[in-house]
C-alpha cells in the first residue's frame, strides 16, 4: 500500500481515541480550555518530532516563504475553530452522532476543494456528496425547512466543525507543498508551525476569558497529557498523508474512523444509537466510499 493510506489509518486511530479523551474533559473544562489542550500539550512533542525528522532525512529546515505562512496561518485559525465547534457539538448529541456531523469534513473537503482551489471533482462524486448530505439530515433529525436547520444548534456545531476542519485539510496540503521539500519534512514543519501558534492563541484566549481554566489544565495533567500526545500523533498522520495524496482521498479513507467511535460508544460511553441514526451513518460512509474509490 502507498505509503499516505498507513499515515491516514493511523489518523483515524488516533483521532477517535483523543476525540474520547476530550469528551472526558468536557467534565473538567469548558469548550476552549478542551480545545486548547490538544495544542499546548501537543507542542512538546511536535517539536521533538520535527527535530527527530530534520536528523532523520538530514535535511536543513527549509525557508517558511511567504506563501507558507499565508496558508498555514489561516489553516491555525480555522483547526482551532472547527475543534471548538466539535466539543461544542457534544453538548446536543452523543458521542457518535457528533463525531459523525463533523466527519462530513470528507464530503466538504471535495465541494470546498471545487470552489475554492479549482480541484476536479467527477459526476459519480457529486452523487457521493447528495448521498452524504442526506445521511446528514438524517443524523441532525431536522425538518426540511430553512427554520428547523437553522433552529438546530447541534446540527450547525456539527456540520460548522467539518467545514472549518475541511478547508483547514486543504490549507495544510498546500502549505505543506509550498515549502518545496522532502515531504516527510514539510509535514513536519507545517505540523509544528501550526501547533506553536495555536498554543500561543489558545493559551492568550483562556487567559483573557477564564484564567482558572488553565490551573484545571494542569490539575487535569494526566487527562490532558493524553488527548496530547494522541493529538500530535493523529496531526502526524494526517499532515503527512494530505501531503502525499489529495485533501479528499485522505479524508475518505479516514471514515474508518466511524467503526472506532462505534466502539468507544458502546464500550466506554455506554450510549445508543437509534436505527435513524445507523442509517444517517451508514449513508454518509457509503458516499465517501463513493468518493474514494471514483472521484
């Protein structure tokens, strides 16, 4: 297999464990110290990362022009965003059915990729997409009116997190190949760019907003220390694979994770999932599947 599919399944992997890992913190913390987390206790790590990669491939770091920094700066902003609205999104539906709102990421990744960086996308992948948008309603139980969307608030954190994850996909690819080097080494550098500036951002806000939040952040250290590492490894296989392959690919491959966050449902959260909801989920991984194998 190409070596971006093992650095996507270990994403997925590693996404589904540390999503858990912040749902246990929602106890603790309020959505933006949860979010923070995966940053400023991921910077260690990320770092040593890229320090192990550029001895590694024994290659310079390479110069961050500044087409780089335009992307990689807003992809920060986004990322940090979309995680908000994801742990947001636990407030209104169980862990699954959250998980599942955002990881229409895959599907938003290609239309996104459509309008925006003039991407191709085939007719059986717009099917793929309608597919998807379908599977969504059914998960969000919303009426077909504008109103009841609109009136959802779990469905907008949801569908909110996969659009700002999605165009942050697509960011990290291309400030990952605007660096003109190995791409081992470009992932990594965009990877600890990335984190370094969100920990700064996530770090000012809490201080401004809540500053106890950040004594329950080291109160919490063991929890926390745990959605970071599985954090960084997760960013890892994702910045490497969206490196190596198209946004789009990368992210439908990564509904594997969908079977993760079955189990961590059942054996963890001990929560159900009615028949509507398997259906939604099930319609949404059959038009990534449509997505992957034809788009």
């Amino acid at each position: 297999m190409d070596l971006w599919i093992y650095f996507t399944l270990l994403a997925a992997l590693m996404q589904a464990v540390r999503t858990a890992g912040q749902k246990k913190l929602t106890q603790h913390l309020n959505a933006m110290a949860t979010t923070g987390v995966r940053y400023i206790y991921a910077l260690p790590f990320a770092l040593l990362y890229l320090y192990w990669m550029l001895d590694y491939r024994e290659l310079a770091m390479p110069t961050l022009n500044a087409q780089f920094l335009q992307y990689v700066l807003v992809a920060c902003v986004m990322q940090i965003i979309g995680t908000v609205c994801l742990v947001a999104a636990f407030n209104y539906r169980n862990f699954a059915v959250a998980t599942s709102l955002a990881k229409t990421e895959a599907i938003q990744v290609a239309v996104v990729g459509v309008l925006l960086f003039s991407t191709s996308l085939s007719q059986l992948g717009w099917v793929s997409v309608i597919i998807g948008v379908v599977g969504v309603l059914l998960l969000s139980k919303v009426k077909f009116t504008f109103r009841d969307v609109f009136q959802n608030p779990g469905a907008g954190f949801g569908l909110a997190s996969g659009l700002a994850l999605a165009i942050t996909t697509l960011l990290i690819r291309e400030s990952s190949l605007a660096l003109n080097t190995d791409l081992l080494l470009s992932a990594a550098v965009t990877l600890a760019f990335m984190v370094s500036v969100q920990s700064l951002i996530s770090f000012i806000y809490i201080y401004v907003q809540d500053s106890q939040q950040l004594k329950l952040m080291v109160s919490h250290w063991r929890l926390c220390l745990f959605v970071g590492i599985t954090s960084v490894v997760g960013s890892i296989g994702w910045f490497t694979a969206a490196s190596f392959q198209n946004a789009a690919y990368v992210k439908a491959l990564g509904q594997v994770e969908f079977f993760i966050t079955l189990f961590i449902t059942y054996r963890i959260f001990r929560e159900k999932i009615s028949l509507i909801e398997y259906l939604g989920m099930a319609l949404i991984l059959i038009s990534v599947v449509i997505l992957l194998i034809w788009a």
